[in-house]
C-alpha cells in the first residue's frame, strides 16, 4: 500500500522514541473490533501474530515501531471473517469435479459431464455437484438413461445442489450393489413405475451406498484439494472455516498439511457420526493445534427441503401424504446424546424440518437440562415450529444457520410448506432472540462461498436482482452489527474460539482484513460487491488484491 505523506511523518517522529518493536502496525483505519462494545480505532500493532495494542493512530506510534507499517488509507478493517457451517474438503474436492451449479436443464448437466470426460480421459469415477431440479422448467427429477447410454463402463455419481440426493449411472448402482431390492433406514432409492428398475435418482442415505464405493484419495489429492480452496477462501477474506462432518483420516491428512505449512487456513472440525470416528476420539477427547480444533460430532436428523427429504410435522403441501424422514431412529440420537453430555464435545446436528428440529430439541433438552454452556448446536435450524423456538432458549442451544439458504430457497420453499408453516422458516431474528446470539455460515460448496453474499441476505433477505423488493419475510432480517457479529466473534464463540479470535482485541490472534467498502456505511445495494483488499493470518498476509 502506498503511505501518505501524512502518516509517513507521524512513523518518522515517533520512530526515533519508540520503545517496543513490533512486527507490524496497521494505521489510519477504520477498525471495527467488534469488540463487547463494536468499539471503533485507528490503529493496532501487531507482534509474533498477536494484537498487543489498539487504539488511535497517535497513541499506537508513540509507542510503538514496525518493520512493517500499512497506512488503510481510511479503509474499513474488519476481524476475518468465520464461517460457521460450510464444508472445506468438500468445496476443495468439488473445484476438480463436474461443476453443474448453475445448470438450467438436465441436458445442460449432461453436456458439462460429457466435456469432463474428454478432458479428463483417465478419470476411473466421474463425480459432479450442484444440479437443482427446482431451476429446470419442469422442476422434475432427472433420471441416469443419458448416462448409463453415455457411459456404459465408467461410474458416474452426480450431486444434488444439498448433497442429499444424487443421480448415479447403472455401472455406479452395480458397483453398490444397489437393485430394486434395497432397503435402508433414511433414504430411498427410487425406482421406474413401470418397470420397477432404480432409476438412478438417490435421495440421502442411499447416496452413502454409492460414494462409499470411491476409491480413497490419496494425501496429494488433498494437498491439491485444499490449497486451491484456502485460496479462494483467502480472497473472500475467511480466515477460520468450520469443517461440518469428517472422518478421522481426513482430519489427520490435514493435521500433516498444516504442520508441513502446506496450508494455514484455520479450521474448527466437526467428526461426522461414524463409530470408526467415536472409537478414534471419544476416549482421548478433543484435539487442538495452533490451526485445528476438532471439537464438534455432527449428526444428520433428516435430509433437505429441496429434496423433499426435510422430516415435517405434517405433509409437505406440495406432495400429498409425504412428511419426509429422519435418517436415524430417534433412539440413535438420544443415545449418541446421553454419551456426549459427559464429555467435552460439541453435539452438532443436522436439522431442516420442523419435525426434525422438535425431535432434536427436545433429546438437548432432556440432558443439557437447562441453561448451560456447552453449546451444542442445530445446524441450520431451518423450518421451526412456533411453539419449538423456546427449546432454543431453555437449554442454551445454538442456532447455526446460513442467511443465503433463505434467498436460494424463497422462490420455492411456501411451495413445499404451504403459507402459514413458512412464517416459521428461515426465522433468524426469532432465533436470535433465544439466546441474544447465532452462528452464521453459507454451507458452502451448497451455497456460495461469498460471505458478502451471507451479509446481504441477512440484511437485505434479498437476491442479486433485489427481488423480492420489500424483502423475503423480512421481519426475520438481521441488523448489520448482529450480521457482522454473526460472521466473526459469534462464530468463534460457537466453536469455543472466542478468546482466540472472532473480534480484533489485545491478546488475540492478529486474524483481519481490509475491504474496500465499509459494510456498516455502504448502501444496501452495494454490500454484494464489496471485495477484500487484504487478508492477514495470525499477522501474515495471505491475499493482496493486485
């Protein structure tokens, strides 16, 4: 950055006198700390990766001098942001995948996998993500008879925009061993009317049965994964992700990468439900670095609404009969819970309908007992009954929810719930209200890793367009401060990380940014299009915008 005369003067004078040498001073900012009381400074100085001073320009130059000084030139410099719930590996995975996010027919999607295949000739699976059927004309379901015509001797496994559901070609279902016979808890495979054959369409559980059957990916596909990812989560100004469901061999291919300095993004884990993970971790508890905390054991009560797999008290308005399912017996969630609540982890669960939510709720309740602080916590929380929003509240359970799920969804979603059970969905002011804080997140790769996006839509609950003009049920907006403190301490509190990070205060981690618009001041039709300039790391940059 280039220094104004200015400011160029102050560092000259009080060079000379300054008693503490530091590693870098950021000045001439605006700093929101985001502190208890969004104090507002000028200046901070930063040594071995910590903030040990914040304050006014001049304070901070008396005192202080750097090796490195970085004049924001008035800049708004905000602490980096923390995504609360998204899925790291697997958005890093999915840049060498099939992209089929923004597909407008299925005959697109095929197309895209065709083209793959000739680039990729040596592929001995072909995956790809994002399809949606809500965004094709019809809104109907696809099928595999394109596929299994295409690609007769190679898997193919495409995935649903939620990860809950997926379209796998013969060769993918044989290599299963998946037929018209197959049963299971949560999931279904669905089959022809007519002829009684898969037809390839798998919705939750029955996607495991296919991608259990891809072969291993070796520490190189990782490395490779994750340093593209931590690239386009540096440019977006993330500097903490919350990894929401791994196995322990996942975990420990990162824990190499990070010692190795291969990657520095800061991750919280959350171990996926898996016995192979309980015997690894729950005897020798949770396990912590510098850069990782594995902490958190996320469960999935039921699917998604998209695909009609989201378990609702009563039937989906659009599909008659239909109230979706749990991917577990209720039995298994209320064992898994009793264990947890004498430990040190974090109960993390998948939750979208209104059903899924009460049983969830109501199995805290039980052993949390009260208010408390062991901060477990319903991912997304989306469909919630009006009577339920309290088991929020009483047992100090954390809504972790992601604002662009909202404006992804609106176009839709009264479709599937009908008018009045949507008055309860995508309901983040009343979820604030329960505990006076949340967690926000996007879920990328299902959503959009832009946490400027997150921003607008819990601001504006708005889409690009600015459709709906008033704003979706926008009585369930949140304001800036509650967003920004969403995105940053609130997200570090609910992975237990507050003291470390999440506000730009002395003692923590020098994790920052600076953006070239100010969030707090911009117009609303501006904050989607703010970029990052800079991004910092424990005090070390990891992105400048040339």
């Amino acid at each position: 950055m280039r220094i104004a005369l200015y400011p160029l003067l102050i560092i000259c004078f009080y060079s000379c006198t300054s008693s503490e040498k530091v590693n870098t001073i950021v000045h001439h900012a605006v700093i929101y700390t985001v502190d208890s009381s969004f104090s507002i400074a000028e200046a901070m100085a930063i040594k071995d990766g910590e903030i040990i001073a914040i304050g006014k320009n001049e304070d901070i130059f008396k005192k202080y001098s750097a090796k490195e000084t970085i004049d924001a030139q008035g800049k708004a410099v905000y602490p980096g942001f923390i995504d609360a719930h998204a899925h790291f590996v697997g958005y890093g995975q999915s840049l060498f995948a099939v992209n089929l996010y923004d597909c407008k027919t299925w005959d697109e999607a095929i197309q895209r996998v065709a083209d793959f295949a000739i680039k990729h000739p040596l592929e001995k699976w072909i995956t790809g993500r994002g399809w949606d059927q809500n965004k094709f004309t019809n809104k109907q379901y696809p099928n595999n008879d394109t596929l299994n015509k295409l690609f007769p001797n190679i898997p193919v496994l495409l995935t649903r925009v939620d990860g809950h559901a997926a379209i796998a070609n013969s060769k993918a279902l044989e290599l299963a061993g998946i037929t018209a016979k197959v049963s299971l808890v949560g999931g279904e495979v669905t089959l022809n009317a007519i002829n009684n054959k898969p037809t390839g369409l798998l919705i939750d559980n029955a996607v495991d049965l296919v991608s259990s059957k891809i072969p291993l990916a070796s520490k190189a596909d990782y490395e490779k994964w994750l340093v593209a990812a931590q690239k386009k989560c540096f440019e977006q100004g993330l500097t903490t992700i919350t990894d929401c469901g791994l196995m322990y061999n996942d975990v420990d291919i990162i824990d190499v990468l990070q010692k190795e300095g291969k990657i520095s993004m800061k991750l919280y884990i959350m171990l996926s439900d898996d016995k192979a993970n309980y015997e690894r971790y729950l005897s020798r508890g949770p396990y912590k670095t510098n850069k990782l905390f594995v902490n958190g054991i996320k469960v999935y009560a039921d699917g998604a609404l998209g695909s009609r797999g989201a378990c609702l008290l009563h039937p989906y308005n659009d599909k008659a009969n239909w109230t979706g399912f749990l991917l577990s017996n209720p039995s298994h969630f209320d064992s898994l819970a009793s264990v947890l609540v004498k430990t040190n982890f974090q109960m993390c669960t998948h939750a979208i309908g209104d059903s899924a939510n009460r049983t969830i709720l109501n199995i805290y309740n039980k052993y949390l007992k009260g208010k408390n602080d062991k901060r477990w916590r319903i991912e997304h929380a989306q469909v919630v009954n009006d009577n339920d929003f309290t088991l929020f509240g009483s047992a100090s359970i954390i809504p972790s929810v992601q604002p662009t799920h909202a404006t992804s969804d609106m176009y839709w979603a009264s479709e599937r719930l009908g008018n009045e059970r949507i008055k309860g969905a995508y309901a983040y002011r009343q979820l604030l209200q329960q505990n006076g804080w949340l967690a926000l997140g996007t879920d990328f790769p299902v959503e959009d890793i832009s946490p400027f996006k997150t921003f607008f839509a819990a601001v504006a609950r708005k889409d690009a367009n600015g459709f709906p003009t008033n704003g979706f049920q926008i009585e369930n907006a949140l304001t800036r401060e509650q967003t920004l403190r969403g995105m940053t301490i609130w997200a570090a509190k609910a992975n237990f990380l507050e003291k470390e990070t999440g506000s730009l205060e002395v003692g923590k981690k020098a994790d920052f940014i600076i953006l070239d618009k100010d969030l707090m001041k911009v117009p609303e039709n501006e904050l989607r299009s703010t970029s990052v300039f800079a991004t910092f790391v424990d005090g070390t940059r990891t992105y400048q915008r040339q």
